[in-house]
C-alpha cells in the first residue's frame, strides 16, 4: 500500500522532516515515489509546507496519510477554506 508520512532528516535532538509519498513496506528514510511537503516540529508557528493538490492526487488513488500528515493536510484545507470565505 502507499502511504503518505514522514521521512526524518536533520540532526540528533534537531529533527527536521520531509513529507512523502512511499511505499509501505520501504524503510522510513528509504526510498519514496514523490516529495510533496516539509515539517519542522521545532519552529513555532505555521511549520510545515504542502503541495496540496498532489496530497489529494495521492489520496484519491488511494494512498494512506499517517495521523501527522493527515493532520497537516486538515490544517491547510481549514486555512485556505477560511481564507476562501474571507476573499
């Protein structure tokens, strides 16, 4: 199955993630179809960057998110769904 998740980078107490898209039997920092995102969890604020419509493109051809990158996923679409309603 593909999934949709996180793959770490950065250095040791200095994460830094990347958002994929991989299969689910690769390693968690092996090799990946697509890199569609950035997550930083030590900045404050908004800490992550998506490519969003190729997250939907992958989840409508079944891809899995995990619970974080679904997280981020519903975050974005609450940000630009508020920022439709206000323009």
């Amino acid at each position: 199955m593909v999934r949709i998740r996180l793959r770490r980078e950065g250095t040791k107490n200095s994460p830094y993630y990347r958002i994929v898209v991989a299969d689910g039997r690769s390693p968690r920092d092996g090799k990946f179809l697509e890199l569609i995102g950035t997550y930083d969890p030590k900045k404050q604020g908004e800490n992550y960057t998506i490519k969003l419509d190729r997250a939907e493109y992958w989840i409508k051809n079944g891809a899995q998110p995990s619970e974080t990158v679904a997280s981020i996923i519903k975050k974005i679409r609450r940000a630009a769904k508020k920022a439709a309603a206000a323009a």
